[in-house]
C-alpha cells in the first residue's frame, strides 16, 4: 500500500510540474500560431482559395485582436468544393516549411497544415452544402452552421496578413459559442461540447506534454540553422 502511494504522489507530482509549464508551453504555442496563421493566409489568398476563419481563432480575432492565449491550433474552415485548390498547395506550402495532409484529426478528414519545426498546426474544417445550411464533414450536426452567417466573406487585416472572416462576425460567434461569448473560458469549444473546468485541465496537461516536445523540436531546428 505504501508503495501504491508513494507512486501515486509522484505521478501528481509531475502533473503539477507539467501543468506549471502552462505559462511558457503557452507563449511558445501562440508565436508559433501567430507566425502559422499568416504565412496560410498569404498563401491561400495568392492561390483564390475560398475559406472563412472560423471556431477558436475567429473568437480571438474578434474579442482580443490576438490568437487567445491557450488556443492549441488554429481554426478555418472551408467548402469541400476548395479541397483540390488546398491540395494543389503541397509543395508551395513544404517550401515555407509547413506539411499538409488531408488526413487530420481523429477522423481522418481535416485538412492540416503542420508547421514543421514545431509540429503546431492550422486545421481547416470541411463542410458540404444542404440547402440553406452547411454540413461538418467531421462533426455533424454540432458544428453545422446556417450558410447565412458565414456569407458574404470579407478581408480583414490581421497578424500582418489579410484574414478572410464572415461580414457579421458576432453572429457566427454567438451561434458557435452563444451569447457570452466575450467572456473568457480556457479550453471553451462553445456549441460544440459542454464546458469542462476538469476537461480543460486534462487537456491542458496532454498539450503541456506536446508543448515540450515542441519546445524540444524547436530547438533542434534552430541549432541546425546555424551550423555552418
């Protein structure tokens, strides 16, 4: 029993460690995010590339001008009509140092872009359209939306690029999130899921563990930049 406990202690003990590395794991993700996000943009809006801003990053457009601190990746979303166009990017995007797969996410459906020297990517959420509303290829019906309210699409500067967002982005956010939307919840996926305090820990803790091993890979990429 003593020896149960003692185990027991040291694997909370390294949890707390793990989660004490939100802070940096954090603002080593979001640079990393505000570079992605970007040099994406940038390329889809050279190639015509139909697609909105969407979920988690839309959110931190709108309410902080800023990918949200604690955000794990970043969110577009486009029609599946798109997915050639997207595709036809391979060797443009491995030429910025990005790797992209159509084969993301559990599912196996995201379009991902990875960014290879810390593996955090852009995911790109594919939808279908029925009538007068535009069916998730991955989570349907819980992130289905009404085609309304992410047409027209619009520019708009932001992290020194053009971002595509839906003219009225309040109404999509109040849809994806509901009414309180402004108000700030780590780990919050709105409509998607109930809001966990518990989830959101866990989920902090796993990514905390990918945090490092981007940390890690980080470095291993900028040590090679500078050999000679």
């Amino acid at each position: 029993m003593g020896i149960l406990i003692a185990a027991l202690g040291v694997i909370v003990g390294v949890a707390f460690l793990i989660l004490a590395l939100t802070p940096v794991v954090d603002a080593h993700r979001r640079l990393a995010l505000r570079r992605a996000l970007p040099e994406v943009c940038r390329v889809f809006e050279a190639a015509g590339v139909d697609y909105w801003c969407d979920f988690g990053t839309l959110l931190g457009y709108y309410r902080e001008s800023d990918i949200i601190r604690g955000d794990k990746d970043v969110d577009l979303s486009a029609l599946m009509t798109e997915k050639p166009k997207i595709l036809a990017l391979a060797d443009v995007f491995k030429s910025r140092g990005y790797v992209l797969t159509d084969r993301g996410g559990r599912a196996h459906k995201l379009l991902r872009i990875h960014d290879a020297r810390t593996w955090y990517h852009v995911d790109v959420y594919p939808y279908v359209i029925d009538n007068d509303m535009l069916r998730s290829v991955i989570s349907s019906p819980t992130e289905d939306v009404p085609a309304r309210l992410v047409a027209p699409r619009v520019g708009v500067p932001f992290l020194g690029a053009t971002l595509r967002v839906p003219a009225d982005v309040p109404a999509l956010l109040s849809y994806r999130y509901g009414p309180d939307f402004m108000r700030p919840r780590r780990g919050d996926k709105g409509a998607t899921r109930p809001y966990s305090r518990v989830r959101s820990v866990l989920e902090d803790l796993q990514d905390n563990c990918l945090g490092v091993a981007a940390l890690l890979r980080a470095g291993y990429h900028r040590a090679l930049s500078l050999e000679p």
